[in-house]
C-alpha cells in the first residue's frame, strides 16, 4: 500500500521500515496506564467505559488488541483512533518521533526514496533498461514492427537489455541485492566471460533483449520478462523464482489493469504472453493478465478473484490450446462459488490475442468475450468427446468421469445445476449422481472467503490457522520453513495464506505480526489475520518450533497425496504417469517416515 497527499506519496517500504523501529509500547504507554501481564502489558480500554482491563499490548507482535470495543491493529491504527489522526497524519507523527523524514514519491522511480534492498535493484534495472530502450532504434524499431506505440510502451515500463554480459552488473557496486533480485548470475570459477570484466564476480541475466517488468499488486517490479532480439532458442526468459517472484502466484498486468480502472473491473482475461497483454490493452480491452510461462494455478486464481466475479481464459483453439485449457478448469473448480465464474474463449487457429485484436478490433474481440464458453459447458462438452452417450455404457461412463471434477465444486447453486445436468445427460437419479461427489469440506465457500484461515470437518483443516498463530508469535521460525511449494499446495484452507506469511517473514527476518497485518490491511487476509492474532496460545518455548515444523510437514504430505489421488483417478495411465505414481508414493513415504 502506498499512501499518497498533496505532497506525494509515501513508500510503503518507509511505512513497514517505520513500523519496524518504533515500539507500541512506548507510544501507547504515554496515553495508557499499561502493566505488565505475562510476555504482554494490560490496561483499561481508552476506547470504551469498562472497569476490568480487556486492553493488551503486545512486544512480542508490536500489536495492541481491545476485546472491549473490538479494536485491534498497529501503533499507526491506534494513533489514528485514540489522537484522531488521519493515516499520513499518524505516519508523521511517528516518523517526526523516530526523528526521521517522511520521504515523498513524485510520479517518477527518479524520485523514490532509495532503501537497500532487492526492490530497489529492480526498481534500478527498470529505471536503466527504460534509458537504453530510449537509445536503440533496432529495439525501437522492433516494437513499432510490433505495433506497439511510445504511449503503451510507457505505460507498461518496457525496455531494453542491452547486448552487453555486464552492462546492468556495472550499475551495482555491491551486487548483493540484484542477486537476490535475480537480474545478475554469480560467475562461477575465474576464467571470466566474453566481453566481461575477469574483476567482476556476476554478470548479467538478461541481454540484448525487450524487457517486459513484472509488477506485484502494489505496482513495485519484482521480476522481469526478456524477448530475445536474436535467435536465441529461449526467446522469453523470465527472472528466476526469488523471495519476491513467484511464477505460480503472480500475474503479468495485472497492476496495470487495476490502475486503469475507473471501477470494479467487469471481468479479467488471462492470455499466455506479455505482447497478448500489452496489446490487448493498446486497443482498449486494458483487462488482461497474462501467466508467466506456467500452467494456471489455484494461487493464481486466488489472485484473480479478489479483484473481479469473472474470470476469462483466452487460449489458441489447437490441441496445445484446449489442453492448456483443461489444466486451467481443473485448478479453477473449487475456487468457483459465489457470484464466481470462469469462462473459455478459443481463437481461431494460428491466432494469439495480440494479433487477433489487431485484425478485428476491441470491439469485436469483446464480443467474442461475451460469448466465451460457461465453465460447466466446457467441462461437459471435453469430457463427452470420451464417451458415447448414444449408449448405456457411454452415459455410465460420462458419470464416471464426471466424478472428480464434480467433488471439487463447493456446494452451492452451480453444483447442484450441474449436478441436474449430469442427472438429464445420464438418465441417471440425482441422488445417485450426487452419491458419486460427496461435498468436499475443505472447499467450504464461506470459509474461502470470509475467514480464509479456518476450516471445518477435516481435524487437519485447522492446521495452517495453527501454524500462521505460532508464526505470527515467533516469526523466525519462516526461517526454517523448507518446501514450502508444496506446502502452499496443500489441499486445505489457509495454505496458500501460510506459506504468503512465511516468504514474507523470510523476506523480512527483523519484521513482527505488525508489519504482515499492514501488508495484508484491507484484505479479507488481513481482517482473520487480526482475530487469528488476538487468540492466546496454550503451548510456549521449544514446544512451538516443533509443532510449527510439524504442521508444515503434514501440510506437504498432504499436498504430495492429494497429487498422487488426483493421478490415480485418471483412466489408462501411460508409462511415464505410472513412474510419476511411483514416484509420488516414494515421497509421501519419505515424508512420513522423516526421510524426505
């Protein structure tokens, strides 16, 4: 969150530095009488009339939690409810304490306040390849080839890596942060590279490339994409996974759609390349977001429907299209409930989005949204090109086949509907069709979006709420945090929200529960963060590690099982789906058995 006024806006990286350096304790004990209570303080709420003290501060969290009026958050929400402050009014009041200035952003990076760390290497290297594009006529000319224009190349920040192994490395005396960020490659050995300083211990991962940045939902670069300007046979190459870029759980555009925005945006369409994106978006349809080289996955549809109902994927109509499609549906059923939809538009043959729009405008090319394919209709049509239903054994089939996809949709309107077609199709009950997709607890809708922590049913369901409640006391146990990939992927509510914890205290080692509540403020995330942080624990000392690593040890099995049944309701498995069932078994039994 950047927060901005008259004077410009101020870096949320200072706001979470701020947090870092001030105690609530102090700034809350010159207006409350606090005593000391165990690890915390207590103290008559200054927010209502009570006579018991329900008021706690926390050291430990640098959080303030008030079971009398509800109230809850950091020192900056306490100043701003008990002095009456507005949010940059409470951020120059602890700023002017901590005897620190308050720096403004104009609306350049030329002007950002310059922190270390591996944002602000990105930030550089955005800030450097812009400047080189500026310079080439060959990379200019290519994108204008491209039909991309000044304004729209502006608007994404694209730019240029030049033809050089140390260009950008030159930029950073201290290569530190930028290989963290990954935009440099640590040398190996002694014998130096072509054209490349033998002083130098990094070069640079990009080059003679149109480099695209990655932006998180706060607009910060986090990543790059680079298209090659030569025959390289790796004609995109993305930054590598690092603290801060994720391919699985980011999106490319999808600030840029966000910020062109007047309002909720009516729908989101997911397209596979950075150019689809940039020039869907020069011709006015600015609402797609593009993968970044890998299959859709449910972080990704997370990410998509807290900022719309609808979602659209966009995909080639070949047989590589219509696959990428199915892998799309499988990973969209259970986030679909609600006012949530997800539909599929098929080009036609030999046509991506950023060459279709150009051949029949915005205009047309929203229409072919508006008619996209309903998921259920999708799904019913893929799977009855696998049987005939002219036949008992066909329709028998069909329902067979239906099964695991029909357990994955939560209860709800759409299921049952499907649940009716499936019956008419079939000639089947509902009731035996229903018998074959028990409801799936760990998919609970309100649980998905109202407390994204809890669960309900499964006894493990509540596993990551447990693990975050540890992590939020003692966040240097992110630290130990190993295979959190799978963790994430753990069929249960509140995973994919753990492991988002764990990179950020991983990211952030100094860091407290305050600095996640701010990063996580006016989220549904941040609202059961809050009430997740206020619960007293009944275990302390060595007892929490252990069940912390305990709890991500069951989370990654079950992530790696739920793998394995989703490969062994398939029909007719080949030789190397076979290996990956074996393979599979091995790991969950390494995992059980300590081994893994």
């Amino acid at each position: 969150m950047t927060i901005q006024n008259m004077a410009g806006r101020i870096p949320d990286s200072f706001i979470q530095d701020l947090l870092a350096r001030t105690d609530i304790v102090e700034v809350i004990g010159l207006r409350v009488e606090l005593k000391r209570a165990g690890k915390e303080f207590k103290g008559l709420s200054p927010f209502s009339n009570e006579k018991s003290p329900s008021f706690f501060v926390s050291p430990a969290k640098q959080m303030f939690f008030d079971f009398s009026s509800g109230k809850n958050g950091t020192v900056i929400s306490f100043l701003m409810d008990y002095d009456r402050l507005s949010f940059v009014e409470a951020v120059e009041e602890l700023a002017q304490k901590a005897g620190v200035e308050v720096p403004r952003e104009g609306g350049g990076f030329d002007q950002r306040l310059v922190l270390e760390g591996p944002l602000d290497a990105l930030a550089a290297a955005e800030r450097f390849f812009k400047e080189q594009l500026k310079k080439s006529e060959p990379a200019k000319e290519y994108l204008k080839k491209r039909g991309v224009n000044g304004e729209t190349a502006k608007t994404f920040g694209i730019g240029l890596a030049p033809e050089s192994w140390d260009a950008l490395t030159r930029l950073f005396p201290d290569p530190r942060h930028a290989l963290d960020a990954g935009l440099l490659i640590e040398r190996e050995g002694r014998e130096g590279r072509p054209g490349h300083s033998p002083d130098k211990n990094a070069y640079d991962r990009f080059r003679n490339r149109i480099m695209f940045p990655i932006r998180d939902t706060r607009g910060r670069v986090i990543g790059f994409g680079g298209r090659t300007l030569a025959n390289d046979p790796a004609k995109y190459l993305n930054s590598p996974e690092t603290p801060l870029f994720h391919k699985g759980r980011n999106l490319y555009g999808l600030y840029e759609a966000k910020q062109s925005a007047k309002s909720a945006l009516p729908y989101l369409i997911v397209v596979e390349g950075y150019m689809d994106v940039v020039m869907l978006a020069q011709h006015g349809v600015r609402e797609a977001v593009a993968t970044l080289g890998t299959a859709t996955t449910r972080e990704h549809l997370t990410l998509l429907f807290k900022q719309t109902s609808k979602v659209v994927f966009c995909f080639d109509g070949d047989r590589a299209g219509r696959s990428a499609a199915w892998r799309a549906l499988e990973q969209a059923l259970p986030e679909i409930h609600g006012t949530r939809e997800c539909r599929f538009l098929f080009l036609p043959d030999g046509h991506d989005p950023d060459t279709y729009v150009q051949q029949i405008g915005a205009e047309a090319f929203r229409l072919l949204v508006d008619k996209a394919e309903p998921l259920t209709a999708f799904l019913l049509a893929e799977l009855g090109k696998q049987a005939d239903l002219e036949t008992l054994e066909g329709r028998a089939k069909l329902a067979a086949l239906a099964k695991p996809h029909l357990a994955k949709l939560p209860e709800g309107p759409l299921r049952s509907l499907l649940t009716d077609e499936l019956s008419r199709i079939t000639r089947l009950k509902r009731s035996e069709v229903e018998a074959l997709a028990p409801v799936a607890a760990e998919d609970d809708p309100a649980n998905a979006q109202s407390v994204p922590l809890a669960g309900k049913a499964d006894p493990a369901a509540k596993l990551p709420r447990r693990a975050l409640r540890i992590l939020l006391e003692e966040p240097h146990l992110a630290a130990k945090a190993e295979h959190i990939t799978q963790v994430a992927q753990a069929p249960l509510p509140g995973a994919a929200a753990l492991v988002e914890a764990i990179e950020f205290f991983q990211e952030h080692p100094n860091y407290r529960a305050a600095q996640l509540e701010h990063a996580w403020t006016g989220t549904p995330k941040g609202v059961a963060l809050s009430r997740l942080a206020a619960e007293p624990l009944d275990i302390e000392g060595d007892a929490l590690q252990t069940q912390f690593l305990s709890v991500l040890k069951t989370l990654r099995e079950r992530a790696v099982k739920a793998q394995f049944d989703a490969l062994m309701q398939r029909e007719g498995l080949s030789a190397a789906e076979q290996q990956e069932a074996l393979a599979l078994q091995s790991e969950i039994q390494a995992i059980r058995f300590g081994a893994g």
